[in-house]
C-alpha cells in the first residue's frame, strides 16, 4: 500500500509543487551557465585559451667575428675535377665581392672551414644540382649548415654534362651570400655582387 494515501492530499500536491519548484532551479542554473560566453543565436564569444609559442631564439653568434674570419674550403665532393676547378674560382670572385677572406687549403690559420657536397641528378624539367655546405671550426665542430638546389635546363645521360658555368657561378653566389649572411648575422639577400679583380688561379683548393 502506498505510505501517501493516509495522508492529506494538500500535502501530496505541496510536495509535488516543491519537486517542481527545485527542478526548474536546477534547469535555469544550468542555462545559465552554459549561456555565459554566448551571444545572440548562441555564437560562442569566449576566446580558447591557446598556449604562447616559445620565444625564438637567435642562433648563437659566429665565434670569430666577420672582420677577423677567414675561411678555408677544404673538399667539394661529389663534383667532376673540371666543374671543380670552375666553381672554385666563381667562389673565389664573389668571396672577395663580399670582403670575405679566403686562405688555401691546408693553412691553419683558418677561422673556419668549409666542407661541400655536391650532386647532380637528371629530371623531367632538366638536371637538378643539389648542394650542401658544413661551416666547421677548428676542432670539427659544425656551426652551420648551408644548402641550397640549382636547376640546369638540359639533362644529359651524365647529369654534370648539363652543368654549365652558369649554373656553377648561381651556386657559389648562392653560397657565398649565405657564409656572408651567417657571419654577419645578417638575413640572405640576393646574390652578391661579383668581384672585378682578376680570379685566384685554378685549383680545387680555395
């Protein structure tokens, strides 16, 4: 038997109203808090909290600054002698449009040194040249790294035969730029401007 039917029915209804009472409380509270933060036709107005980035950070600075440096390219693998020889001396020119001293391989009193790789691959839109730079100090440690892709308009069976004197000189300008850049701590522009003296002799040590 239900406990409620001895009771006065005033009592049941009273109870009744409060259940509701406490119901719609409850109901208008939770509008009320998922509400906050929208406006209108619902339109979230409350902005996400998104974690700040890290700061960037500045590449530690060259350890000999640029008007003490000097630089030594000690290998350029990768490249036929002859191309060698030719982008050798394209360095060498637009190393000196840029101030940039340059002592030959094997000299100790180099600041840095240079170790390049380079190659050359046959494509459908020509011959792509891809070539990458370590800056090392003088206990082989790397400091930085410059690379870079060249494009020459004709491929051959031997991808370097398509590999003109243009396209060399475009890599050493290249090149050079970013070492002018790197040790400067300056942003690459475009390419350097070439040097109007007469080139070092030919030679695959800088």
């Amino acid at each position: 038997m239900n406990a409620d039917l001895g009771r006065p029915a005033g009592r049941v209804v009273g109870r009744g109203r409060v259940a509701t009472a406490l119901l719609a409380a409850l109901v208008l509270a939770a509008c009320q808090a998922g509400g906050a933060g929208r406006t209108g036709a619902g339109r979230d107005v409350t902005a996400p909290t998104v974690a700040a980035p890290p700061e960037a950070t500045r590449p530690n600075p060259p350890p000999v600054p640029a008007a003490q440096a000097s630089f030594r390219f000690d290998q350029i693998l990768g490249v036929p002698t002859n191309k060698q020889d030719t982008l050798a001396r394209e360095i060498a020119t637009y190393a000196k449009g840029r101030n940039l001293t340059l002592v030959r391989r094997g000299d100790p009193t180099a600041s840095y040194r240079l170790l390049g790789f380079l190659s050359a691959v046959g494509g459908d839109a020509g011959v792509n040249v891809t070539y990458v730079w370590d800056i090392v100090d003088a206990n082989n440690n790397r400091l930085h790294r410059i690379t870079g892709v060249e494009v020459a308009s004709t491929a051959e069976a031997d991808p370097w035969s398509g590999v003109g004197d243009q396209v060399l000189a475009a890599v050493a300008a290249r090149t050079v730029e970013q070492v002018y850049a790197w040790v400067n701590q300056r942003p690459a522009a475009g390419a350097p401007p070439a040097a109007v003296a007469a080139a070092p002799q030919p030679g695959r040590a800088i």
